[in-house]
C-alpha cells in the first residue's frame, strides 16, 4: 500500500514539473511574441516617421505601370504595390521582403529601376506595417511573404519568379524559400540570425532571454535546393559583410560584395551599381 502510494505521489509530481515547465514555456514564448511585435513595430514607425519627415521616400519618376493591391493573408489585408514595364516584355519577376522601418513607399524608386530593365516586382506590407491590417508576427511575416509571392506569380503567369529578402526580410525570405521555390533566393543585407540582427539594432545581449530565437538562415539555409545570391554592401555599418559571408557559407550560394553600398542604399540610392549582380542573375 505505501509503495503504490509513494508510486503516485511520484509520479503527481512528475507531472506538476512537466506541467510546470510547459506553463514557463509558453509564457517565455508569449514574452518574446511581445516584445517582437512591440520592438518591431515602434522602431519601424519611428524610422518611417523620420524618413517621411526628410522627405526620403515616396519620390518615383513615373516610370513603368504601378498598380496598388490588396492582398488576402490569413484574416488581414496586406498593401502592395506592383510594378511592371511600361511597354516592354517581363522579361523576370521578383518579389522583394523589406527591412524594419521601411514601408512599399521606399522602394518605389527601386522598382522603376527594375522595370526599366524588363523586371516586374512586387513590394508588400507586412501585417501591421503601414496601410496593412492587424500586427505584426514572425509567422505572420512569412504567411506574407506567400500570400505575396502567391499574388506576383497571378499577376505575371509564365514568368519566372524569384525572391528578395533585405535586412529584416532576409530572414523572412530564407524560412519560406524552400516551400515557395523560387528561381532565384538573393538576400541583400543579411544577418545569420535574427539575435544577432537585433544585437547590431543595439539589444544588449543581457536581454538574450526576452529576444526571439527565430530566423536562423545560416542554419536553415544548408543543403538549400534553390540557388542562393547574397549581395552585401562593403560599407554597411548595421550587418558587417562577415555576415553575408556566413550566409553564403552555409548555402553554397553565391556571394557579391558591391563597393560603395550602404546598408539601405539599395533602395535609398536604387542605381545599375547596386542592381547590375541582382539583374544580371535574375535576367537568366
């Protein structure tokens, strides 16, 4: 009788521990949501905030048919806009996964830039950014980047599409590219992880703890099937370039150092220096 006793109220409190550990996961895991949703979204708005007050964005040349869109991801309604030649042939698509503090607004310039040379493209908000609906998420991020990725290839049937992920949305291209199979996976300003992104941010690593362990591409991006460009500018001061090397590293992809380029200029300063290696690959 007292061995079945003590064989219970072992194993009540074998549970009472695992219960207990699941309760202090979950709520680590609702903390670190938190602060990514919190930490994304008021340092995204205050960078988009400071731009708009410079004047820095939003400024096209009218070049190529820009269209508007609203695109169904899950429950929210995610603003994009699409930008095809004028009057040449698509000759290639891409779909371009922006940084934190930017919006569809910054990279006007960038797609006309990309239309002249026979490139439709689409830029979208993720949830929560800008016109789109709802909050921002990481699994949010990439359910965008399909339901984008989905809309660009209706948009452009028959054409090769390929996917762009900058700064931020480096790491948001790198998890969903195996699933969406792209031509083509260029990521421009990478980082290896998204830790280390937020400590070159300024998050002190004594906070490692509250800082969402997500978005690991140097891991995820092994034996990926889809060929891999990484373009990282050798005068960014945000990511250095060892980072883009790691990641070329780790996929066996491709990686090009432009000379000059700073960590936005690829859309802050769109020109046929910072895009030549994108085009010239994409164009295949």
């Amino acid at each position: 009788m007292s061995g079945r006793s003590g064989s219970s109220i072992s194993t009540r409190t074998k549970r009472a521990g695992e219960l207990g550990e699941g309760i202090g996961v979950t709520f680590t895991a609702r903390m670190q949501h938190a602060v990514f949703t919190a930490g994304v979204s008021l340092i995204g708005g205050i960078l988009v905030a400071r731009d708009r007050l410079l004047g820095r964005i939003g400024h096209g040349r009218g070049v190529g048919a820009v269209t508007r869109l609203s695109i169904a991801s899950g429950e929210n309604r995610l603003d994009a806009v699409l930008v095809k030649p004028a009057s040449a042939e698509v000759r290639a698509a891409l779909l371009i996964c922006h940084g934190i503090g930017e919006t569809v607004d910054h990279w006007i310039r960038a797609q006309e830039l990309l239309a002249e040379n026979g490139v439709a493209s689409l830029v979208f908000n993720y949830a929560g950014c800008g016109r789109s609906t709802g909050w921002i998420s990481a699994d949010g991020c990439e359910r965008d980047a399909a339901a984008a990725f989905e809309a660009l290839q209706q948009a452009v049937p028959g054409v090769r599409v390929s996917l762009l992920g900058f700064s931020l949305g480096s790491g948001v291209a790198a998890a969903v590219a195996q699933r969406l199979a792209p031509a083509r996976l260029v990521l421009c300003a990478g980082y290896p992880a998204f830790r280390e992104a937020a400590y070159r941010f300024g998050v002190p690593r004594a906070l490692c703890g509250v800082v969402p362990d997500l978005w690991r591409s140097e891991a995820t991006l092994a034996g990926c099937s889809v060929p891999v460009l990484v373009v990282h500018g050798d005068r960014d001061r945000l990511f250095p370039v060892e980072m883009g090397e790691r990641l070329a590293r780790a996929s066996g992809g491709e990686l090009v150092v432009v000379p000059g380029m700073r960590h936005d200029d690829l859309h802050a300063r769109p020109c046929d220096a910072f895009w030549g290696e994108i085009l010239r690959r994409i164009l295949v």
